[in-house]
C-alpha cells in the first residue's frame, strides 16, 4: 500500500456509501424497531440529520490538517508519545469493537439462515481470506473494485425495493408518534453510532485524495447521504411489510423481508438479493476496517513495509470473530448498552479534544506573537 497512492472524489463517494451500508442494511431495522417501533423510519431520518453534523466534524479536522491522516493529528495535537499511545489504544478497541463483530454477523447469518450445517469458523475463514487479499493488493485495488461493484449493488437494491413495495401496510406504522418524541431519540442515537460514528476511521485515507480538500468533504458528504438515505428506505420498508413487532423480533428483518417478494406466484423466494447486497457491502466495510487498522499501526510504529502486518491481523480477526460475541442475546445486549457509549467516545468525544487543543494552541500562538508585533512597532516608531 504505497503512499502515492491517489484516488478521486468520486472513488472516495463510493466507498463512503459501501462502506455506510455495511452491515447495517441488514441489523439496523431490528433494534430501531425495538426502540421506536413503528416510528423507527422517522428515527432514521433524524439518524441521517444528526449523522451530518457529526461528519461535519470530522471534515472540519480533516481540513484543519489535509495532509495528515488521523494519526498524524493526534501525534501533532497530544504530542509524538501521548499521541501514539492514544491512535494505538484508539485502533486497538476498534479493531475489537468493529471488525470482529461484522465478521461474527456474516458467520452467524450464514449459518443461521441459509448454511446451518456449516460451522462458523468455516465462514469466517473463507471470507477472512478475500479481506486478507483485498488489503494486501492496496487501496487503489480496492476502490476500483468498488466502482465496479456499486453499480451492480445499486440495481440490486432498486430491484428489491421495487419488488418490496407492493407488500406495504400503512396501518403497520399507525398511530405515527404515539409515544411521542421520547423513543426518537434513543432510536436515533443507535442508527448515528452504528451507521455515521465509524466514519472517522476514514480519516486515514483522506490524505490520499487527488483532489482538492473541498472536493474531497464533498464526496465524503454526498457518499455518506446516499448511503444514510438507502438505510432510511430499508428500515422503513420493514416497518411498513412486516409490522414492529415483527421487525423488532427477527434478527435479521431484511432478509425476511426479502422473502415477503412474490409476484405472480412465479417470482419467489429471491432473498439471494438481499444476501449479495450484504455481502458486497459488508466486504467493503470490514477491508476499510482493517486497511485503516494496519496503516494505523505501521505509522505509529515506523513500519516501512506495512503489509507483513496482514496476515497475523487476519488471524486474531478470525479468532476474535468466534469469541467476541458468546451468543446472540450477548449480542444484542452489547451492540445496544456497550457499543453506543464506546463509539461516543472514540467517535464524538475525541473529536471534540482534538479540536479544542487546536483551538487552544492557536489562541497560545496568538498570545505569543502579539508582544513581539509591539516590540517591532516601538522599535520602528523610535528609529
């Protein structure tokens, strides 16, 4: 993975959406539906809203230090030591926290929907390795392939969105806000931290844009809206087919949804559909994950060669995988009491710290220069 390495805006927009879909296409709906139950799809537009601001910023750091990734700041605001200390506590809890659990839903998906009989261990291994090989081959490998696989993703979805609407209920989301705003609100939070709090991660690959910095936040803007808004369209078609409470109940109401298609008694059983988006996505989602990981971790450690990191990441991905989640109700227990704080704090709270010292650091610069401007004017005045 050569540093110079450049991709476009438009790549980056790309990359932004696939990786904004990730795994939530497929898990998202059921935990909103628990909280705000037929009002979970409002939820998700307040989610996009406030997922905004929160990516506005990360542009606003991103523009403060263009040519920097995200450690690079953090050793140039905290200093060389406290700063490395920080990106590797920061990528070492993510790498736990983020990666490994999307490898468990793919493993547990499969296994549990539509390859029972296969072990887990097996899955994940296999998909493992094309993540393994996606990151060796460099980003610039990757984005092509992600402007080859999106239009192909995009007429997936138009197809299942298209085939899914016949199926809506209105009465399934009445009465709208019974329980007034107070579910929102929780509901929102979970879609933000799931689907827009990760992005900050992508502040690792902002330095390898070709284009202007304000090109660059665009796309990253745009990419995250498209990707936010398809979201939005999938939680509130399971609310409107399936109903709440059956959205709330099934662990993954996206592929059940994908099974409610049936034209003509002729077209059924297509839930394949669903499948291939998930996993052109989610593919997507964990390679950012782990190419961010080892860049991560080479920058901090000098690493003139980052790729021999690879394969020993890839093998404590594939273990932790298996162990992170000891079954599903720990699952969801933990992705709704633990990983809302956690990204919090790595995803708004850190920001934060970061462009406050900045702030500081300049309002110091400041102070400091302001004596020595009066010096040169008394000096001037008295010759």
């Amino acid at each position: 993975m050569p540093a110079q390495i450049k991709i476009s805006a438009r790549q980056i927009m790309i990359l932004t959406a696939l990786f904004t879909i990730g795994s939530a296409i497929l898990i998202i709906p059921s935990g909103m539906a628990l909280v705000a139950k037929q009002d979970a799809w409002i939820a998700a537009l307040v989610g996009v809203g406030a997922g905004l601001l929160v990516l506005y910023l990360y542009s606003k750091i991103a523009a403060l230090y263009p040519e920097m990734t995200l450690i690079g700041i953090m050793e140039t605001l905290l200093g060389k030591w406290l700063g490395k200390a920080v990106g590797l506590l920061f990528f070492t809890t993510l790498f736990i926290n983020a990666p490994a659990p999307v490898l468990f839903y793919l493993g547990n998906f499969m296994t549990t929907q539509m390859i029972p009989e296969t072990p887990i261990l097996a899955v994940n291994i296999l998909f493992a390795l094309i993540i393994l090989l996606a990151v060796r081959l460099g980003l610039e490998v990757l984005v092509r392939s992600a402007e080859l696989m999106f239009p192909l993703f995009t007429l997936l979805y138009i197809s299942f969105t298209g085939l899914v609407v016949s199926n809506i209920k209105l009465e399934n989301i009445q009465p709208v806000l019974e329980a007034g705003l107070g579910p929102i609100w929780p509901a929102a939070l979970s879609f933000v931290s799931t689907v827009f709090i990760p992005h900050i991660i992508l502040l690792m690959i902002f330095p390898a844009s070709v284009n202007r910095s304000d090109q660059t936040r665009k796309a990253f803007f745009i990419g995250s809206l498209i990707g936010g808004l398809m979201l939005v369209v999938v939680v509130a078609l399971a609310v409107f087919v399936l109903g709440p409470d059956l959205t709330a109940r099934n662990i993954y109401p996206s592929y059940a949804l994908a099974k409610k298609i049936s034209i003509g008694n002729f077209l059924q059983r297509i839930e394949a559909i669903m499948a291939t988006m998930w996993f052109i996505s989610l593919f997507f989602r964990i390679t950012l994950y782990m190419h961010t990981t080892v860049t991560a971790i080479a920058q901090i450690f000098r690493l003139k060669n980052d790729r021999q990191l690879v394969l020993p990441l890839g093998m404590i991905l594939v273990i932790m995988s298996v162990i992170v989640y000891p079954n599903v109700p720990y699952q969801q227990i933990y992705d709704t009491k633990t990983w809302v704080p956690y990204s919090l704090s790595i995803g708004l709270f850190l920001p934060l710290l970061l462009l406050s010292i900045h702030a500081l650091k300049r309002l110091g610069t400041k102070k400091n220069n302001k004596p020595d401007d009066k010096r040169e004017d008394r000096g001037e005045d008295g010759a």
